[in-house]
C-alpha cells in the first residue's frame, strides 16, 4: 500500500487506477502519513456504516523475536477487530520516513482510514481520526525502534508465518503495548 502523495476522493479509484485487490485490512505508515485500508468485496451497509461512523479502537504491539513485526489492530463499531502487519523497512525508499517524536506530550497523530471496493478499488469509505497522545507515542516510538533493528526479510517472514499460525486476534489484543479509541484522550479503553 505504497501510494504517493494524491487526492483520496469517494467513488473514485484508490490511487487513481482501478484494479483489482485482495481482500485484505492493511496499516501502513509511509510519507503520507498513517493510513489504515480496508479492502473488501460485497461491502454490507453495516461494516460501511462502521467504518464511516462508529467507534474506532485500536491496539499496536512490537513482536521483536528476530526481525520485528509491527502488529496494528483495528476494529469499528461491532466489526471484528483485524490485524495488519507492518514493516518499517518494506515500504520503498522514497516513500518511507520516520514519524515524528513530539516534543510536545498532547500531541496527536492523524489516520486516515480508506474503504475500497477489492472488485475496482473504488473508495467507497473515507474517515480521519487522531490517535490518543500515548498511542501516538508509543506507536511512533515501535516504528522508530523496528527502523533501527537489524531486518532480515526471511526473518521477518518466518516471525509473521508464526504469530499468524500460533496467535488469535484476542491473543495478540491481549500482547498490545498500546490502546486507544480514535479521537480520544487518553483514558483506559475496555478491549
């Protein structure tokens, strides 16, 4: 999900091309910034409804057995929570950069969340939120720590294969350094 700089506009292709996608939950963080895409096919008027509206919560943990695994978790309203993966150092290089470590402890990191039809990639769900001050923190420090760990990428892939083959979503929740409710202060989330 390594797209440049563009305008993200409803009913128009993601990234300005129609293609097809598979279906998928996907976090990344890039020079645009944190974004968050779902790409499902036969959206239902509910998980819509969800995505644009209800609440958003979200967790991010650092797996650091070998090559560290950025795992970022999402749910909106009575959506199941997902997991993404994410990599420091699979996003290409002119697209990748460090977030930033506020000096500031109030501040908040922008996400933009993306809805797309897998059938075209047309957008059919946009949303921003902030990420609480400590999540924000927090999940800015896990990139900048898996940006300065050595990366093997067979490593990485081994460390994936066996968090997805040995955890549950629920177990991984349970693992998460960080928490937060989109938009929110920084108050304990009940997960």
């Amino acid at each position: 999900m390594n797209v440049n700089k563009y305008a993200i506009v409803m009913d128009e292709p993601f990234g300005g091309v129609a293609r097809l996608w598979p279906e998928t939950v996907a976090y990344n963080f890039n020079q645009n910034g944190h974004m968050l895409l779902y790409a499902y096919r036969d959206w239902r008027p509910a998980e819509l409804d969800a995505i644009r509206e209800r609440r958003a919560s979200f967790t991010c943990a650092l797996w650091f057995e070998t090559s560290p695994v950025l795992i970022f978790q999402s749910r909106f309203g009575v959506m199941p929570w997902s997991d993404s993966f994410f990599t420091y150092h699979l996003v290409p290089d002119d697209y990748r950069r460090l977030p930033e470590i506020y000096a500031n402890p109030d501040e908040r990191a922008i996400c933009s969340i993306v809805g797309i039809n897998a059938d075209d990639g047309v957008v059919v769900a946009l949303r921003v939120l902030t990420f609480s001050p400590s999540f924000t923190r927090q999940l800015h420090a896990a990139i900048v720590r898996q940006a300065q760990a050595r990366f093997d990428e067979a490593e990485y892939n081994d460390n994936y294969a066996y968090i997805m083959k040995n955890y549950t979503t629920r177990e991984l929740r349970r693992r998460a350094a960080a928490s937060c409710v989109g938009g929110a202060d920084d108050r304990p989330a009940a997960f």
